[in-house]
C-alpha cells in the first residue's frame, strides 16, 4: 500500500471513528456509551414525554387536556424553572404524572467535565425533592447528548436514563399541525416495527420562562382524541422499566 492510501485509510478511519462516537452520543436509540430507556415491544402503547417544563400557561392547560382524557405522562423538568414555579410542579405530580430530571440549565452534558456533570443531575435531584416529597427515578440528558461518564453518574444517582423514538420537532414555530403529523407518522412507524412509541414534545423551552408551547397542548389534544382506545395504551416510562 502506497503512502497516500495509507494516509487516505488513516482518514477514512478517523472519520469512521468520530462518526461512531457522534452516533453514541447524539442519537436517541444508541446504546454504545450504556444503555438507556426508549421504549417497550408493545405497539399499542404511547408514552407521552414533555420537556423543558414547567411553563406556566402551556404546562396548565396541558395538564388539563391530561386529566380530561384520563392519561398520565412523564414530564422532564429543567431544576432552575422548578425552583421558580414549585406549585406549578407539584401540581404535575399531584396529577399522577412521573416527573424526571433534566439537568438543573439544560446543558450540553457530553461536552461538560464530570463535576459540571454531576452538579447538573445531583442539582436537579435535590430541587425536585424537595419540592416533591419523594425520590426522582427518571432523568433524559438535555439534546439527548451523552457519554460514558453521564450514564454513570447518572446510575451512581439511582437514575435511569430515558430517551425517545419519536421527536415532534415542536421546539421549533411549526404549529399544531406539523406537530401532530410528526407524531402520528412516529407511531405509525414503530407500530409497524413491532415497537412502542415513545414521544419528545415540550411544555416549555431551555431558554426562559413563559415558551410559547400552545401547538404542543392543541397537538396533544388532537393526538388523545384521534387515537382508538381499543389500539392504544397510554402509559408513562415507568411502565416500561
């Protein structure tokens, strides 16, 4: 082998390499750096998940919607917004939903030191604690970025990590009806693979208090009074671990 495809082999596995390392780290499913929660192998079920939260006016009405359709669903909520609005996460938890932890500022945890890392979760942990009354059980890294090192301190935490199949797009101005089509062409999908759905949506948004998060709740609403009870089962992601 000549220089220069010894050189253009070297390339090629760098990239090879740094793809697969991107791969662990940002895809949702990948269980290379450890393993996480997607979702169960019934196809009748749906786990709705919110992000970001909670939001004031969204994170109400969604609970509203909710509790008029009789569904529990598994909130994320970021530690900082739960310190400024502890009713209003109580109010979730009162409400029979599973509340998880999403970091305490929804950062980039696969590129952050260990101790950043665990000052993130174990922050986040005691905020919702002490708000809640009980222990958190569930934690979804912010972007879905991780690393070895962020799956471990999350076990060391007594916390599962918890990913998704499905991503509504909904942080972005697209309205209720792109949203919806997302979701309903997600669950489609893993129906015909034999999968569960496990859903991304959001309440609220990493950048600040008060996101307009509407679409979300009208998308829900949509989604709820679309899907047949005799061929869904909305359930939480506690369900499935």
């Amino acid at each position: 082998m000549t220089s220069v495809q010894l050189a253009a082999a070297a390339v090629l596995s760098t990239a090879a390499a740094a793809g697969g390392l991107a791969y662990a780290a940002l895809w949702p499913q990948s269980q290379l750096f450890g393993r996480v929660l997607v979702a169960g192998s019934n196809p009748a079920e749906i786990a709705l998940t919110y992000d970001d939260g909670p939001n004031d006016d969204a994170t109400e009405h969604l609970l509203e919607v909710l509790a008029r359709h009789e569904v529990h669903a598994t909130f994320f909520l970021i530690g900082s917004f739960a310190r400024q609005r502890p009713s209003l996460a109580r109010a979730i938890a009162d409400a029979g939903h599973v509340i998880g932890n999403h970091t305490m500022t929804h950062p980039w945890l696969s590129w952050q030191t260990a101790s950043r890392i665990r000052e993130e979760l174990a922050g986040c942990n005691a905020v919702l604690e002490d708000i809640l009354g009980a222990p958190v059980r569930f934690f979804r890294p912010p972007h879905g970025a991780r690393r070895p090192i962020v799956l471990r301190t999350a076990r060391e935490l007594g916390l599962t990590a918890v990913q998704w199949n499905i991503t509504a797009f909904d942080w972005n101005p697209i309205g209720t009806e792109k949203i919806l089509a997302n979701v309903t062409r997600g669950i489609a999908h893993n129906r015909k693979r034999g999968r569960a759905s496990n859903v991304l949506m959001h309440d609220g948004g990493h950048l600040g208090l008060g996101q307009p998060r509407l679409p979300t709740v009208e998308a829900t609403r949509r989604l709820l009074e679309q899907q047949a009870p005799t061929q869904t089962k909305f359930v939480t992601v506690a369900d499935w671990a």
